[in-house]
C-alpha cells in the first residue's frame, strides 16, 4: 500500500513540475519519458531611445540580415543627387524580426548613398511601444519598423512595416 502511495506521489509531483516546465519552455523529450528536455533561454536586448548604427551594428541579427541583402545599387543615383536637407526618423524595436530584417538594410543603404544632405534618427521602443525619453511619442505609428521621410519640416512618406517594392525604390518614391 505504502508503494502505491508513493508512486502516485511521485506521479504527481511530475505531473506538477511538467506543467511549470512546460509553461517555461521545457517539455518531455517523448511519451514515454519523465526526463525534460528544457530549450535554451532566449535572450533578448532592447535597447530605447536614441540609437547610433553602431549600436545597432553591434546586435547579433545584425550581421544575419545583412548575408543575402543585395543593395539595388542603380536605384541609388536620385538618392544620391538629393540637394533638399531630409531627415528620415526610424522607429524600431530591437526585439521586432521586421526590424532586424529592415533596419540594417536600411543603414547599408544610406551608408552607400553617403549623401550629407539626408540625416537619419533611430528612435529604438519597448514591446509597448514608447522609449523612457517619450521620443517615440511625437509620431503616430502603430507598426514597426516605420520610416518617416521628412523635408522642409513636413511629412512626405512613411514606409511601414516593410518596403512595397524595396527600401530603395521606396525611398525614390517618396523622395521624387
């Protein structure tokens, strides 16, 4: 009797701790098996506020979303030739997959184009949407990653999320 009591003790606090490794990312290797395998923890830096390239340029997905990109480089020439001061405002999350996508293509775009006159900010948030500084607060946007393209001190173009076309053609779009 005493052995029937003990398993079903034991059963249950397997039971019970297979619930919390489940909830913790961990889970029975098969069926068959008491034994957890546990994943390894994701870690995950976000970083708010304002935010240099290199900073960015730093961040292990950085270099990932860099391998296969291939800058449309023809498309760059009326990048290039803009003579009207223009500031382009970033709004990202370093925890969102579109922004680790979009934003060093983006930064390897306006490195090639080299062009004084455009001037970039990147405004980095958290999972709500806002930065300590409340930077992030004086532009209205609902996804991320959003390009804001301004000239003269008005809106001229947004990309949301991602390009329609390209970040490049995109870009001469809005800029045209």
């Amino acid at each position: 009797m005493k052995s029937i009591i003990k398993v079903a003790l034991t059963l249950t606090a397997l039971a019970i701790s297979g619930q919390s490794m489940a909830s913790s990312g961990c889970s029975f290797s098969d069926s068959n098996s008491f034994l957890p395998t546990c994943g390894a923890e994701k870690k995950e830096v976000i970083i708010t506020g304002l935010i240099s390239p290199e900073t960015l340029a730093k961040e292990a997905w950085f270099d990932e979303s860099l391998k296969d990109y291939k800058i449309d480089e023809a498309t760059l020439a009326p990048l290039k030739a803009i003579t009207t001061p223009t500031e382009i405002v970033v709004i990202i999350g370093t925890w969102c997959p579109d922004c680790h996508r979009e934003t060093p293509r983006f930064i390897k775009i306006i490195e090639t184009i080299n062009n004084p006159n455009i001037t970039v900010k990147y405004i980095g948030i958290d999972r709500t949407k806002t930065d300590p500084d409340g930077l992030a607060k004086a532009y209205e946007f609902t996804r991320i990653p959003t390009f804001i393209v301004y000239q003269d001190g008005k809106e001229i173009g947004r990309i949301i999320e991602k390009p329609a076309v390209s970040l490049e053609q995109d870009l001469v779009a809005i800029l045209k």
